[in-house]
C-alpha cells in the first residue's frame, strides 16, 4: 500500500514538470506545438489551443520570435479543390468563454527559422493579446503525424 501511495505522489508531483501550458489572467494556452520539418524547410508550422476563461473578448495580435526571421498568423481555406494560406492581418479574435485552435486552417507561420529544429527542441516564442499583454511560451517540436500541420507539406511562406 505504501509503494502505491508513494507511486501516486511520485506522479503528481511530476506532473509541473511534464505540463505543457501557459496562463495569464484569462488567457490559457494548452501545448504549443510544431511539427518537425525537413532540413532546410523555408517554414515551420505552429499549433495550439487558445482559451479565454474570461467574460470580455479578447484578440491575439502578434506572435514574436528570435527562432524565426518572422511569424506571421496564417488560415487556410480549401476553395475547389484548391488550398489557399492567407495572413490574418488583423489578428485572431478569441472570445469570451471560448477555446479556439490553431490547427490546420489557422496557425502560427515561422518563417525562415534560425536553423533546423527536431523533435524534442523548444522553440520559444511571445503571443502578443491585445487585452492580456504578452504572454511568453514554449513550442515543443514533436514528430510529424497526419494531424495538425498535415496541410504544410510543400508551403513556401
């Protein structure tokens, strides 16, 4: 019994460390990704949930980086057959009591990054809201899957 109450506590008190998550005022930012890319791939791909556990809307408005020459927010829409990324000049609206995703069709485009990034790097970056300020985060680069970032494959900026 004792070996199981100590495996327990063990695994709670781990559980800071392995967390992937940001927060600031009512802002929570859950597991800022990006996919691992080829060698010399002109862009990285950034995925991750945005929620706003507050009662007044919110707006991410720039996202800063030194691991990237820029990053730019981009959406993606499939219009007959054909797959377009736009910039979203004008920021992405996060409002009140909602959780929104940058996944396949918005996410995070590092443009240029400084050098190669692999899986288990951390690409730090600063979400820039217009109400919450700046919050500083991590983006851990993890192994390629069919999910998010899927779309990526042949984007040049």
């Amino acid at each position: 019994m004792k070996k199981i109450l100590l495996s327990a506590v063990l695994g709670l008190l781990a559980l800071p460390a392995t967390a992937h998550d940001f927060t600031r005022g009512a802002i929570y930012l859950d597991h800022p990704m990006i996919e691992e890319a080829p060698p010399n791939a002109p862009v990285l791909g950034g995925y991750l949930s945005i929620q706003n556990m507050g009662e007044t809307d919110d707006r991410l408005v720039a996202i800063e980086s030194t691991a990237a020459e820029k990053v730019e927010m981009h959406n993606s829409t499939v219009t007959d057959g054909i797959a377009r990324m736009q910039p979203m000049t004008e920021g992405l609206s996060i409002p009140a009591g909602e959780t929104v995703w940058l996944d396949d069709g918005m996410h995070a485009m590092f443009i240029k990054p400084s050098r190669r990034y692999v899986v288990g790097d951390e690409v730090p970056a600063t979400l820039v809201f217009e109400k919450a300020g700046r919050i500083d985060v991590t983006f851990k680069v993890e192994e390629r899957t069919s999910g998010a970032g899927s779309s990526h494959v042949g984007h040049g900026g």
